[in-house]
C-alpha cells in the first residue's frame, strides 16, 4: 500500500477527532506535503473541538513536519480548539524537547 492510500485514518468522536498518522517514516517534503492536504480540511471541520494527532506509527519525521505541526496548531487555536500530540517515540519526543516544541504542544503518552 502506498503513501498516499495509507496516511492517516480519521476518528470522529463526541468534540474530538483523533488522526492516526500511518506512516513509519515521515521524512520527505512529498509526506509532507501530502499530510498537509490532508490534514487542513480536517482541521478547518474541527472546529471549536480538540483535535489529536496519534504519532503510535511514526518512527522518524524531518524537521519541516514541526513546522507543519505549527501551523496546525495555530490553525486550531484560531478557531478555538485545542490540539494534543500522542505517544510519540522517545526519539521523537526528544526532538520536541530539544526544539523546546513541548512548551506549545500538549503532548501524551
């Protein structure tokens, strides 16, 4: 199964939508890109809820996906939702310390 058939798999739920990122390996801008297109409409249908965003999956991301994240995020909170990031790997969950990103994002186990 490719990419692009695969990405994410969306949860809708009583104020909330969980979407799973289905992908080990998020680390070309065409991923990117792609979970992009994705994931705006999702947001913009989420609105005034929390939105979650399941890393279980995701093993390696590139940096340009935080800023992706950060401009979801900002998309959230502008239509008064909030947005959690859950169960990142420990590598992962280092990047977001490092980038000092756990600080904006609320982040689960």
């Amino acid at each position: 199964m490719s990419f692009e058939d695969s990405v994410i798999k969306v949860e809708y739920g009583a104020g909330e939508t969980i979407v799973t990122i289905d992908d080990w390996y998020i680390t070309t801008d065409r991923k990117i890109d792609k979970l992009k297109e994705l994931l705006i409409p999702i947001v913009e249908k989420t609105k005034q809820g929390k939105l979650v965003l399941d890393f279980s999956k995701v093993e390696s991301i590139a940096s340009s996906l935080l800023g992706l994240l950060l401009i979801i995020h900002k998309k959230v909170l502008e239509q008064q939702g909030n947005m959690e990031i859950w169960n990142l790997t420990k590598n992962i969950q280092k990047v977001f310390e490092i980038t000092q990103l756990t600080k904006i994002f609320k982040i689960c186990k």
